[in-house]
C-alpha cells in the first residue's frame, strides 16, 4: 500500500457515549505539545460541551481557532454538508496543520465517515492515518458497553419480537470493527479479573488482530496512537460492519435533548438528582455546565448512567452569561417530563 506523505494525516477517534474520548485527546493535545494539530468535534446535541473540554487548553499549537465543532447532526449522516467544509477550513489555516483529530459523536459510524476520505478532492489532500475506538473497561468488565442497560436486557429478554441486537450494542460492534486500535478506558477501576473480562468482551467482536490498549484517565502515548500511516480510506471494504447493505442509517433509536436549569447551591445534590435520574428513567448520557451560586468557577458535568462527575473547570469570563445546561441523551422513548422534573428538583 503506497502512502502520499504529502497529504495531512487524520486520526479518527470513535467510542461509544463516556467511554473517555475527550480525555484522551486531551491528553493527546498535551503530550503533543510541538505538532500543529486541528480538531474536529462532532457533538450529538445542541450543546458544546467536550469543545469546550478541548479549548482553551492553553497550547500555542492547538489554538482555539484550530478547534472546529460540528453539532449539526452525527458526522456520518452529514459527512457532505458538515465534514468536507470543515476539511477545508482546517487546511486553509496558517501555519499548515500537521495532523488532524476528529472525535466523533457516541452514535457515530465510523465506516461512512472514512468513506468520505475517498472523495477525491478530500483524498488528494487528507489520508486517514488510523481509527481508534475508545470502550468503557468498567461496563465492559460488568458486561455491557455501556452503564444501566438491565432494563433494556431485561425487556428483550421478554420480548421475542425485538431484535437480537439492540442499537447500542450494534453501534458498539460497528466502531469496533473499523478500529486499527483499542483504547480500554478506566483499566485503574478494574483488578485483574476484571480487566481480563473487558478486554475479552472486546476480543470477541474484533475482526482483525487489533492490539487493545489499556488506559488510566485517557493518558496514552501518542507515539502508539499516531503515526499509523495505514491509509484506512483504501482499506475500508475489509472493515465489516452491521450497516454494510445500507446506504444511509439513521439515529431514530436514540432520543437527545437540552435542559436549562437554574443556578444550583449543592453541587452534591445536583450529582444526586443526576443519578437518581439515570438510573429511574434509563438515561445513557447526561452532560453540561452549571452555574452554581456564589461561586466565581462553571461546574462541568459528566454523567455516563448513574455514574456522575463535577468538577469546577474555568472560572466564568468577564461578561459571559452564566447559565446551567444540560445535554441528556437515550434510548428512544425517555421521557423527558420525568427527567426534567428530577433535575429541576
């Protein structure tokens, strides 16, 4: 396989909802500190919340202008109207850009997204340097992809006219397939047992001899991760997936809103409601900023299940308008009523 080094590297970074994609290209930014790189978020949902993780990381090589965030909709479904645009811009940018990074949303597909690297006035420019998916070690250890999905298995289980493979698990198996690397998240949450029994959940669906690498809060070596050079978009017809018939999927199965809250006092009791929330209303993903009264600092929330964490992230901007939102996402059919009356509490 012949590689133009002439062309911008890009690294596709795909993973299901929490599983640490952002903390690892974090880490990534910083351990990179020296490479001129531009990043692409693809966000589901109408808050901007993992660029905003990403920005203002204080890193002259990855300004915030080289910070690009598509919220329209997930990359894969949107590559001609959102993706090709975004190419553009990051390669009209000044210095010239030395490698790309796109995160990809929860629900994204990465094999239609590489497929737009084949486009010719895309592939005579960018070259998919490798895909990395990101899994959560501690559901995959408890034996799901994702957390709190009992009652989604228990409803299959009862119900023969469901499918076999539910919308999750298939997106799972998806980013898998197309991977060239695993990044097993959380592995400092796991013992041996456990971390065994997540890395064979994973072995299981692995088409290809794919190395799993372990990770404790996203840090990774970028010299493992980048610099692949595999050229993925001439290799993506040996990458297979559920949807390989299909000519476009859809997100039908998956419900994403934003909620507005007022200023908090008890970060706690917001962490609380949050998981409390979760677990009663099958929720996969709450995220967001907060304000919380009397303090100068925005609180972040990340919550994958009944999972939660907050912590106070950057202290609000002159004239910034402080406000509390939240990006809520799950299976279709969440009520939202229900969850808005338990976060607003």
């Amino acid at each position: 396989m012949s590689v133009n080094f002439d062309r911008v590297p890009c690294t596709v970074v795909t993973g299901f909802l929490g599983a640490g994609k952002t903390t690892l290209i974090r880490n990534l930014i910083e351990k990179l500190d020296g490479k001129r790189l531009a990043i692409i978020v693809n966000e589901f949902g109408d808050v901007g919340i993992d660029g905003e993780v990403l920005k203002g990381c204080g890193i002259d090589t990855c300004p915030d202008d080289n910070i690009i965030e598509l919220a329209n909709g997930c990359i894969c479904c949107t590559v001609a109207d959102d993706f090709v645009p975004a190419i553009n811009q990051i390669l009209a940018l000044e210095p010239k850009v030395e490698h790309i990074l796109i995160e990809t949303s929860g629900l994204a597909l990465p094999k239609p997204l590489v497929q737009a690297f084949q486009w010719p006035d895309v592939k005579a420019r960018v070259t998919v340097d490798g895909v990395i998916a990101v899994v959560d070690g501690v559901a995959l250890a408890e034996g799901r992809v994702a957390d709190d999905h009992d009652a989604l298995e228990a409803q299959r289980a009862a119900d023969g006219s469901i499918d076999h493979d539910d919308p999750v698990e298939e997106v799972f198996e998806d980013q898998v397939a197309c991977a060239d690397m695993i990044v097993l998240t959380k592995t400092d949450l796991l013992d041996q047992a456990s971390l065994a029994a997540a890395k064979g959940r994973v072995q299981a669906h692995l088409p290809r001899a794919v190395k799993i690498v372990p990770a404790a809060n996203g840090s990774v070596d970028p010299g493992v991760l980048l610099g692949l050079g595999l050229a993925v978009e001439d290799d993506i017809d040996n990458r297979k997936t559920h949807h390989d018939d299909e000519l476009d999927h859809d997100h039908d199965d998956f419900d994403s809103f934003v909620i507005d809250l007022a200023a908090v006092t008890d970060p706690e009791a917001l962490a609380a409601r949050i998981s409390a929330t979760a677990e009663a209303e099958n929720v996969l993903r709450i995220k967001g900023f907060v304000e919380v009264e009397n303090k100068p600092m925005r609180l972040q929330v990340q919550a994958v299940g009944p999972r939660v964490n907050h912590y106070f992230d950057r202290v609000w901007a002159p004239g910034e308008v402080r406000s509390s939102r939240l990006v809520v996402i799950g299976e279709k059919g969440i009520d939202r009523a229900a969850i808005e009356k338990m976060l607003a509490a």
